[in-house]
C-alpha cells in the first residue's frame, strides 16, 4: 500500500472522521488504510450506490462528515446515484478516489473516467491532489468546504503517481463556521412576527440542533410549528404547537391549518417542491426566511426578510429582540384519530414497542409515505430521523440504514420500505445485518412498483411490467431473519410477541397493503 494512504487515513482520523465506507480495489488504497487506522472504521459494503448512501445514513445522524472511498470507472459511476441523493440533501460528505495513468488516457486506457466532468454539478469542490506537499491542506480544505455555508459533497482525486506526502501537518477537527445577523434585520424579523396573528415555523433540515430555540419562539409569538421531511426530530410531533410535516406529508388537518396562516418564518430549508405542495397560499404569505447559504434566499419564494445566520444563534437574537412575554398558540392540531388503514396501524404498532432512543429511516414511496405522517409514526425532538432528499432515491432506505447504524450504536432501528425499494437495495441488506444485530425492517408490499403502477391505472395502461416480486421472505429468512407477514390487524399480535420475544434478533414485517392504503399527501397528489 502507498504511504499516501496510511498518511490519509491518518488525516481524517486526526480530523474526528471515525468511518470510511466503500468497496476494495484492486490494489489497497483508502478502505485498506482505514481498516488498518485504529481510529477508522472500515464498512465494506456490497455497491458503491448502496455505499453512497450509506454515507448519507451516518452524516444525518452524526452530524458529521462520511467519507466514501471509490475508484475510477464503474465504481465511480455506480456512486452518482448516492451523490446525486448527497446533494439534494446538503450532507457532508468527502469522496476520495484515484486516477487513472494518465500516459493511457487518450489511448484507450483501462477505466479511464472524466470523473471531475460527472460529478462537477453535485460537488462543493473538487481537487486533484498531485503534489505531496498538499496532502494535508486538501484534507483540510475538503473538511472545511463539506461543513460549512451549505453543507455538502466535496471529492479529492489522488494521483496515480503520487506515493506519499511530504511534512504532513495534523489536522484537527473542523468547526462549523457560524454567522449571525444585524440589528437591523433581526428587528425588521422580529416587527413582521410581531403585527401577525397567525404565524407558522417551518423547521427544515438546517434547522436541527435549534430545537430549544423554535419551540421557544412559537411560545413567543403563539407559532403552530410544521417540519419538512428533513427536519423532523426538531420538535416533539406531540407538542401542542407541532402540525407534523409540511407539503407532500401533510395531514388533512395539518393543511386546513396552514391555509389559515398570515405569515411564515422558515428556518433552514430552500423550500423545495414537495414542502410548496398543496400550498396554493405560501406566495401570498410575508415570510421571513433564516439560513447559513445565501442562494437558499428567492430559490424558491422570496422573502420579504431574508436573514443570513445560523439557525440556533439567530433565533436566539429573536428571542433577546422579541420582548417578554407569551402569546397562545392560534390554532390546535393534535394528531389525527386513527384511520383505516393497516400500513399506519402496523407502523404506529411497531414504533410503540422500540426503544426511546430509536432511529428512524424512511424510503419516499407509495405506501411507506406513511411513516412521514405523525399518525403512524409521531417522533420525539431529538429523535434521529434518516429520510431522502428531493430526489427520493428508491432503494435509499435499507444501505442509508447502515451509516445509521454506525452512527448510533446500540440503538434500536426501524427501516420503512417498499417492496420495490427493498428489492432495489437487496444487496445492501447483509451488510445491515452485519453492523447492526436486530434492525426491524417493514416492508409494505403491494407486490411491487407502487407509483408507476397507480399512474397507469389511472390511464389503464397496461400493467404487467409493474407486477414482478422478488421472493423477498426467502431471501431474508437465509440472512437469520425472522419473518412475520400481516394481512390483517389481527396479525399485530405476532409481530409484537416476537419482537418482544427475540429483541436481538433481525425481524422482517411483511405488510400486504392494498394499492389505495395510501397517507392524505399522497392521495391529494394522486386524486390531482
């Protein structure tokens, strides 16, 4: 192995790095020196896509950067997926790959690869590291750039020739960079939250860690609070302000409420398409916007306060500016009284039993939609909640598991899919099974390809490329699952009696749901 590996695995040790996630390659590089750091943990998993994702897992619930180790090729390409997800997301997350010789490259070389040409839109920055004096300084930089103003996706490209770093320098843990507003902003923010009478708080994904914070001023100025997809965990789902998720997840009761809002604050989300959905009023409403990227202000709605700062401090400049006292929240919302559906029963089930400290992971299909609403699954603040971005990778959930798992050891792990999505990931599975010892995976089968299949009924084309199941059951019965199937309510009781029965043991919920078992969003999206 090149010294320039160890020297590598070294920096990112020494920068608080603590897993590196891949496939071997031919000849030992990252993935083998971080197997041999003590301070590294090495995840071999099965696809560079599922390791992608899996990256994303582990920098969602760890807050800090992954790095994913991939090499020129296939390899690189069969990751895009995953760093395209990456992206969307805004997680951080440092590739490392190699090059090719570059003596091959216009001849026809072996896996030659316009890497940089590829993955140039989904990338903060990308430097090819060919001089040995800039070993560590790349490293730094990458850490420093992933972290900070919008965090997100960084690549180093390591030579082919280079063997080792000359003077290589530590590299302590990066610190995310914060800022915070003028007095002047921060007033005219606090005068437009002043003046309405029915404000909301929309806590997004660059929210989290502000959770004191937005419970705080919803108490302030009376807010009903709403999450995007990204930021659940924030607040308490059963807190008297909380209206759940906003958008595409929203509950029948959640958008009868936010019709009747007069102004908007938003914290840390650009407000991409599905949180605007079923949102005809949002354009009309005066928003103050917070967020650490500037390009997020306009992107989407324009404020009339754009407030550049990050989310905790600012809101506490709020606070300080507000004045004393509390307004009653204006509207109520409680959780929604319990529909027929047996996708929400069984997810509502199965939540109950895991521990307080669980971790959520979710897919973004037709039926497993349900674990978005609080009806089925209401979390806790401070609950990790590992969920897709905006481009709603199918097969996201099982490999983003694995980096969740990494991330938060010990803790019990529910996984919510599709059967597609799970067959999609299927690869991706013993790898789950190997960094976590009972993972609860439900699958919500309608025997496959949920989505297209509901827009062609909808036409009544034909639909027989969209009814093709893998023998699922078998497949993770040969893994050491145990497998229950629910048909029926009734079958709740066997599930929880296992799980209670074998808590160390991988369970597999089989849920047979029929087509229209679907969450409110869903069933707006679709009847539209």
């Amino acid at each position: 192995m090149k010294a320039v590996w160890r020297q590598l695995a070294g920096l990112f040790a020494d920068a608080g790095v603590t897993h590196v996630f891949g496939l071997p390659a031919d000849e030992p590089e990252l993935l083998d020196a971080a197997r041999a750091e003590p301070r590294l943990s090495a995840v071999v998993v099965r696809d560079q896509r599922a390791a992608a994702l899996a990256a994303i897992g582990h920098a969602q619930v760890s807050g800090g950067p992954a790095v994913l180790a991939l090499t020129p090729g296939p390899a690189f390409t069969n990751s895009l997926t995953g760093l395209l997800e990456a992206s969307s997301l805004g997680v951080p997350m440092i590739v490392v790959t190699s090059s090719t010789n570059p003596a091959e490259a216009a001849r026809g070389g072996f896996q030659v690869t316009p890497q940089e040409q590829l993955v140039s839109p989904l990338v903060s920055w990308y430097h090819k590291l060919g001089e040995p004096t800039q070993v560590g300084w790349a490293v730094r930089r990458a850490l420093h750039l992933s972290l900070n103003q919008r965090p997100g996706v960084t690549v180093i490209e390591v030579d082919h020739h280079l063997a080792a770093a000359e003077d290589v320098e530590r590299v302590s843990p990066p610190e995310p960079l914060t800022c915070v507003p003028d007095d002047h902003t921060i007033r005219r923010a606090v005068a437009l939250l002043s003046r309405s009478e029915r404000p909301l708080i929309l806590a997004g994904g660059g929210s989290r860690g502000a959770g004191e914070q937005i419970v705080a001023c919803a108490r302030r100025w009376g807010a009903m609070v709403l999450t995007t997809a990204a930021g659940r965990g924030v607040i308490d789902e059963t807190h008297p302000a909380s209206l759940g998720n906003a958008g595409l997840y929203a509950s029948r009761e959640t958008a009868d409420v936010v019709a009747r809002a007069d102004a908007l604050l938003v914290v840390g989300s650009a407000l991409e398409e599905t949180v605007r959905m079923g949102w005809p009023r949002l354009r009309c409403l005066p928003v103050v916007q917070i967020d650490r990227d500037p390009s997020a202000f306009g992107r989407a709605v324009r404020p009339e306060v754009a407030v550049w700062g990050d989310a905790g401090k600012t809101l506490r400049l709020l606070l300080d500016h507000g004045g004393a006292g509390e307004r009653p929240y204006w509207a109520s919302c409680e959780i929604p009284p319990r529909r027929e559906s047996l996708a929400a029963t069984t997810l509502r089930t199965i939540w109950s039993t895991l521990g307080r400290d669980a971790v959520l992971v979710q897919e973004n299909g037709l039926h497993d939609m349900w674990s978005f609403d609080r009806s089925a699954i209401a979390v806790r603040q401070g609950t990790p909640v590992v969920t897709p971005g905006e481009q709603t990778t199918m097969g996201f959930g099982v490999p983003a598991a694995i980096g969740a798992a990494t991330a938060a050891p010990g803790r019990d792990l529910l996984v919510v899919c599709g059967d597609s999505a799970c067959e999609i990931s299927i690869t991706a599975l013993p790898t789950l099974l190997h960094v976590h010892p009972s993972p609860v995976v439900v699958m919500l089968s309608n025997r496959g390809w949920g989505w297209p299949r509901a827009g062609r009924e909808e036409k009544q084309r034909d639909l027989t490329v969209v009814r093709d199941p893998l023998p699922i059951r078998d497949i993770a019965r040969s893994l050491g699952m145990t497998v229950v199937t629910v048909r029926a309510e009734g079958d709740l009781d066997e599930v929880v009696g296992t799980r209670r029965a074998e808590p160390r043991k991988p369970l597999l919920v089989v849920v047979e749901v029929d087509d229209h078992d679907v969450s409110p969003g869903v069933h707006r999206e679709l009847a539209g």
